[in-house]
C-alpha cells in the first residue's frame, strides 16, 4: 500500500514515519478502517492511536498519555540515523474522546481509555477479566492438618532462618492459586516434585496434574529436572506408600495443553471448555505473554489449582504484557495473619512476618536462598549486583578480579578481535565433525554458548551467524552446495504444530552414512527427526540473542555487548545473560556499557501493572 493509498496525509510526521519505517502497513491500514468508521482523524487521535499500535509491538499494552509524543519515541528507541519530529506536548484527552475512538472499557469502542492509560479495548479487557481471575482465586483458602506429611518431606532442620520451599509446598495445599518466584539454584523444580508428592499423598485418588512451560525448551528442561528430584524422593515414596509411577514428570508446552480447549465452527460454544486436571503447574512463567495468560486462565475451573513458576527478576515476555512480573509486586515474603494462622494450623511452627495486603500478595512466595551459587560463587554475586542495579564501577570489578568463574575483556568489535571469536567456533565446528550422534553433537553445543543483546546490526546475532558460516564455506572446513552440513546448530524460529517442535528448540544437522542430511530437533524430552526440508523456520544458534536464551541454561556463557549503549541492553537482559551461565560467564565488552546497561531497568507500560499496585 502506497503512503497516500485511501488515507488522507495531512502531518508531515506521518510522512516521515513512513519513510523511517516506523509506520508500517499494519499501522496504515488501522489508521484507514478508523477513518472510514469515524470520519478523518484529528492529529491527537491519529498519533494516539498510531502509538498504541507501535507500543504493542513493542510489549507495552498501554500508552502513557502522561508523556509526550517525543517521549513516546524516546521510549521506544530511536532507529539508526532516525530524524522524526514529533510534538512535544501531551495529548489532550478530552480532544480523544470526542474523536470517538475511545471511551471506557465497557463502551464497545477500538480503544479504551482509563487515568491517563491509554489501550487497545481488547487488551484492557483481558487484563481486567485476568486481575479478576487472580484476586478471586487468590482470596480463597483451605484449612488442613498436613503435619505428618510435612515432617516426611521435610526433615527437620537445625537452620534459624526460614525455610521458604517449605513454606511455598504448604501454601500449594491451602490455596488455588499460588505464584512462587525465585532465581537460578533457589529450588524451584525442588519445591515442585515436593508439591506434587504432598498433594498427591493426601488425595484418595490418583490427581489429574498437568505439568507445562511457554517453549518446548524450557517444557524439556522441566521434566528432565523434575525427574531427577523425584527420584532423590523415592526412599520417602515407598514409606509414604506411592511409587514415582503416581507422580507425572513429562511436561509439555502451554500451548499444547490448551490445544483442546478449542472450539470449531463460527459459533461461540454454548459452554467454557475447561481443563479437566486437579493441578496445573506452569514454569517459566514469566514468559508469558497477555493473550497466552489470559487463554490459560479461561479454561482453568474452580476446581482445579494453578500454580505459576518463575523469576521475575528474569526477561518479561516477547510478545505483549508482563503477567508474570506485573503480579509479582510485594517487596518481600510475608503474610496476612489469617493466613499464618492457617499455616500453623497446618502443621508449620515457624515465625513468619506478618504484613497487611491484598489476597494477591498472600498467595506468593519468594525462594531467596540459592543452593547453586553461594558466597563463593562469582556468577551469584555477579546476578545479585545487577538484579540490585548496583552501578559502583569499583565493586564489580573487584568481583571479576576476586572470582574464578566470571571474566571480562575489553571489547570493541575490532577485525582482529571478531577473528578471534570466529576461529574458536570453526574449531568447535572441526571437533563436532568428528561426531557421529546427535545427542553428541547437541551436548557439545550446549556447553558453550554466546549470547548478544541484538539481533540485526552489525553486533547483532543475525550478521555474526553469517560471517562465521561464511568463514566456514571460504576456509573449506565445511563442503557443501547448501545451508546444511554435518554438525550445524540451529534454533527454530516458529511453532509447528504439525511436526510438533516450537520456537526456542535446539537442533542439529547429522550426516547418516549414506550422506544424507537429517535435522534432529530436541523439544521437550523428545530428540525428532526429520527431512531437513519439512522445515525453513530455523537459523543457525552460534550466536543467539539473550531472548532467545531464556529456559536454557550452559556450562560457558560469553556475553558480546554491543559496541555502544543501546536501549535493549536492560538490567533484566543482563541478569538473564549471567543466570544461564552454570560454571562461567565472560563479559566481553566496555564496562561502561555493561555499568549502563545495569541501570536501565526494563519499562513495561501495562494496565495490569498499575491495578496491581493500587
């Protein structure tokens, strides 16, 4: 569509913002339906709701109309050379809702307005129908004696301090619905296979649970952990009188779990079709998006018990909205005194901090202490200095002179340097083609990994992965005619729901002996095989944006900064970047980018966020 096709051009912002890209055919399009609806958009309108649709994009589910046109694109990013200019002054909201675009949420208008939030009207909705779901679910509690099961579980300890696995397998029998959060090594799969076991003792019948995470990687990892900490519990099991055979482990994608939860024909079904387990478990929740929590929720009765699992310190989601964060707002562990009286009731006895707060806050837990990286470990205080945002320039380079497991280098993206990096991964490549399995060759690439915050541009993992692979061509370590040879690595870029393998699952290429290329596609606990032409969504994962690195975890994590400061390098990214390392991270880069970087905390501008905290 041409920028003057059906849509009047009266402002010479929209005008550039075309030719900068930034209004695209989506937003035109939009802007083309509304005029036809609403007659030619006023310039407060048009921009609003071009914004709106450029926020979303971008994960926000709402616009702030408390700032400025020219801080809407401040917060957004500026692109490369970019030159738009925008007004400087607040939106008038009286002038938007003449306009007739938007209203309150229970007018059936394209938009909603509330405070100064300004929405898509569906995205509103959803959150308003999900804090809702949450505060009812969270405001009810039961009351059992469990003490017997308790002392099994949990061996008694001589600690003074609070044991808050504990306290999050107790809460799972008393309330519906519960959030545990907490960082790498605090317990979290622990504290899973503990919940499943409890539940699952005082029930007079097999429980119907449901075990799942937003990618099939992180789903995968879920169950081979849970499966290991299950097995620590088998000599408790047997006296208990269940067997691991009781207690599932296998987990699959959130999406697969609601697969069929969905309705055929044009009609809207005549009843909700919900889930029919007893308990659903949800890892690495804070992945997941608006849209996917609020299908979950949908079809979630009140018979049956979420709990939703993550670190809310970690990356929010890619598409739009936090959930997951946005929820998890009280500053510390803590609870109502109803609440601790339950908790004593069901056979606790420990001295609990008790705060005045919403249902919400009662029904989460904080894992705070972690058994991975203790005081000895420079990766865990390396994550706890940046989850702090301590910028003191001084004290984090003393943790990478002090300790044996982190490392920074001083990095400016040199041809020398770059060269450097490549020749390390072509002798990576050398060895894996010595390898005849797959699982091999998968667990080769799983020990080390580089991580950037970008993926185009020239420090970005789409440039990297070709410069390496072209290397690799030029310098006859590879020989073949087309993408694939033996050993590649690769990550799918889509869910395919017909081959069963979804966006974040690792791969390689093999050679079978007749010289023939087959794609093995790790998702979940599976290792798949097919064709290597089933599929074109996939691209090499030597390099691999830190997005997409969320739910996996590496021996060796090397951190590529970019060369200069840049809006997506978050303190959250970073946390993310240090927390997948499990033995080493190298920080490769200027301090001072990293020291920025560590400042700038992740803004997510979303309506749930803010009927949270009220």
């Amino acid at each position: 569509m041409g920028k003057s096709e059906n849509i009047r051009v009266d402002y010479e912002w929209w005008e550039r913002g075309i030719e900068t890209g930034r209004v695209g055919r989506y937003e035109r399009e939009m802007v083309r339906v509304l005029e036809k609806e609403f007659g030619t958009l006023p310039e407060s309108s048009r921009l609003t709701a071009l914004f709106t649709s450029l926020f979303f994009k971008a994960g926000h589910t709402t616009l702030p109309l408390d700032k400025t046109p020219a801080e809407w694109l401040t917060i957004l990013g500026s692109l490369t050379d970019e030159i738009w200019e925008l007004p400087d002054e607040k939106i008038d909201i009286s002038e938007l809702k003449k306009s007739r675009i938007a209203g309150s949420v229970d007018e059936l208008t394209p938009f909603t307005i509330d405070g100064d939030n300004f929405s898509f009207r569906k995205n509103r909705v959803m959150e308003n129908a999900l804090l809702q779901w949450f505060m009812e679910k969270s405001n009810k509690s039961y009351n059992t004696d469990i003490s017997d099961y308790i002392s099994k579980i949990f061996p008694k300890s001589d600690a003074d301090e609070v044991d808050w696995q504990k306290i999050a397998v107790v809460m799972s029998m008393l309330k519906p619905f519960l959030i545990i959060s907490g960082g790498p090594g605090t317990g979290k799969t622990t504290t899973v296979a503990k919940i499943l076991v409890l539940n699952q003792m005082i029930s007079d019948r097999p429980l119907r649970i449901a075990l799942a995470a937003p990618t099939g990687k992180a789903a995968g990892r879920m169950g081979e952990a849970l499966q290991i900490e299950l097995e620590k519990l088998n000599p408790f099991l047997a006296d208990l009188k269940l067997n691991l055979s009781q207690i599932p482990s296998e987990s699959m994608t959130v999406h697969r779990l609601l697969s069929g939860t969905k309705t055929r024909g044009l009609l809207p079904p005549v009843e909700r079709n919900y889930l029919t387990h007893d308990l659903i478990i949800i890892d690495e929740a804070s992945m997941m998006d608006l849209q996917l929590m609020s299908r979950l929720t949908r079809h979630i009765s009140d018979s049956t018990k979420l709990i939703l699992l993550g670190d809310k310190d970690q990356l929010a989601s890619v598409e739009a909205g936090s959930v997951f964060a946005d929820l998890c707002q009280k500053p510390e562990n803590g609870f109502r005194s109803d609440t601790i009286q339950l908790l004593n009731e069901a056979g606790l006895n420990e001295n609990l901090p008790a705060k005045e707060q919403s249902g919400l806050n009662d029904a989460i837990v904080y894992l705070t202490k972690s058994y991975r990286f203790g005081r000895e470990s420079g990766i865990g205080q390396l994550a706890e200095f940046v989850k702090r945002g301590d910028q003191n320039s001084e004290d984090i380079l003393k943790l990478f002179t002090e300790f044996t497991d982190i490392h920074h280098h001083n990095f400016a993206f040199d041809k020398e340097e770059i060269d450097k990096i490549l020749k390390g991964l072509q002798s990576g490549v050398k060895t894996v083609l010595k390898l005849q399995s797959a699982e091999e060759i998968l667990n080769f690439w799983k020990k080390s990994v580089w991580l950037t915050p970008l993926r185009s541009g020239l420090t970005g993992t789409d440039r990297l992965n070709r410069l390496l692979e072209q290397v690799l061509h030029s310098d006859r370590t590879i020989y073949t005619d087309g993408d694939w040879y033996h050993g590649r690595p690769v990550i799918i870029t889509e869910n395919d729901y017909n081959l069963g393998i979804f966006n974040g699952d690792m791969g390689v290429c093999v050679k079978d002996k007749e010289g023939k290329h087959w794609l093995y596609v790790e998702s979940g606990s599976e290792l798949k095989r097919f064709n290597i032409n089933r599929t074109s969504k996939l691209e090499p994962s030597y390099f691999l944006t830190v997005h997409k690195s969320q739910g996996s975890e590496f021996d060796r994590v090397n951190l590529l900064l970019p060369r200069a400061d840049h809006s997506l390098l978050t303190r959250e990214l970073i946390y993310t970047a240090v927390t997948r390392a499990k033995s080493e991270f190298n920080l490769y880069g200027d301090m001072e980018i990293f020291l920025s970087g560590i400042s700038r905390k992740t803004q997510r501008y979303t309506g749930l966020k803010e009927k949270v905290a009220r």
